[in-house]
C-alpha cells in the first residue's frame, strides 16, 4: 500500500500510427501550409566586378603572400584564383586576385614592364615581386609572393607575366614613338612659321 505512482500511473499516453510498412512512429506528422509572403520585394541587382571589360589573358589557382616588415615574416592573403586581365579598349594589364569564398580582392594592381619577378628561395612553384597593390582600395608598396601548387603551373604564370610585360613594353614604345614624331612635326611646324 505504498502511496508513490506506479510507472505505469506515471506515464502520459502516446498515441502510435503505424505505416504501411508495419513500422510504428510514436509522432504524428501534420501537414502545415502556411502561406509565406515576403514583407519587403527586392528588385534583381546587375552585379559588376570591374571585369566586364577586361580579356582574361591568364587564370590559376594559387595562394599570395604578402611579406609583413614588422615581423619580418610572410603572412598569407588568401587562395584563389589568380588572373593577368588586359583592358579592351586601354591594353592595361593587371594582376588580380579574389579570395575563393568571399571573392574579397585580395590582389590588384597593374603590370609594369619595370617589374620583373624573382624565384623564390628554396620553391621552385613561388615568385617574388615588389608592387604598389591597391587590393585594400588605398596605394601601399608591398612584397609579394605567390605560391601554385606545382611547378608547371609556376612556370606558366612566369610566362604569361613576362608575355604581359613584353607585350606592355611594345605598346609603351609604340607610344613614345608616336609622341616624339608628334612633337617633331609641331616644332617643325613651329619652325617654318
């Protein structure tokens, strides 16, 4: 005559559906359809990466390093794909680089036919080049280093910069050429009056 509940008393009762296939489920599942409207419509956006206008002359995964003075180290800026972009209608060439999840630039600045790129000590899939990078919108002169993941890949990348610089060197020349035989003919022009 003990006056504590027995398990039996204790327990709430569950009510049991058993499937087609003989299997007992201890919930039952009910079908809700609540109509969702959104409180605010939002228009599509055209999204522009500046990229548009640019010709892809080089694309590869990599990761870029940027050297940190202060701490005489190299400190990593992230992995994903790095590109040579020529403009359409200027020919500028430049280097860029956005991070893989975020698409954050992470590498942006022009390709200058006065920048050569060095092996990096001790990898033969690295190189090395001094640059003013604009990635964080702001002009700051850097140490670079960008690693691939094999040789092959490191050795196309040198190519297709060294492709970019001859081919900047050509139009920088054909330039200065035509400016000098400008100034040439407004001073003769000059001259004869």
């Amino acid at each position: 005559m003990s006056t504590a509940p027995t398990k039996e008393e204790n327990e709430e009762p569950q009510e049991e559906q058993k499937n087609e296939q003989g299997d007992e489920k201890t919930t039952l599942e009910e079908d809700y359809s609540v109509p969702f409207k959104p409180l605010v419509t939002l228009d599509e956006v055209q999204v522009t990466t500046g990229e548009e206008e640019e010709d892809v002359l080089y694309k590869n995964r990599a990761k870029l390093f940027r050297f940190d003075k202060q701490g005489s180290q190299w400190k990593e800026r992230g992995t994903g794909d790095l590109k040579i972009l020529q403009h359409k209608d200027t020919k500028k060439i430049r280097l860029l680089m956005r991070r893989e999840k975020t698409l954050k630039i992470c590498l942006n600045h022009y390709v200058n036919p006065s920048i050569q790129l060095e092996e990096n000590v001790g990898s033969d899939r690295s190189w090395v080049w001094n640059a003013i990078d604009y990635a964080d919108e702001v002009a700051d002169e850097c140490v670079l280093a960008v690693r691939f993941p094999n040789s092959e890949q490191a050795k196309k990348f040198k190519q297709a910069y060294d492709d970019a610089r001859s081919a900047l060197e050509k139009i920088t020349e054909v330039s200065l050429n035509s400016s000098q035989e400008k100034e040439k003919e407004e001073t003769q022009t000059k001259k004869e009056k």
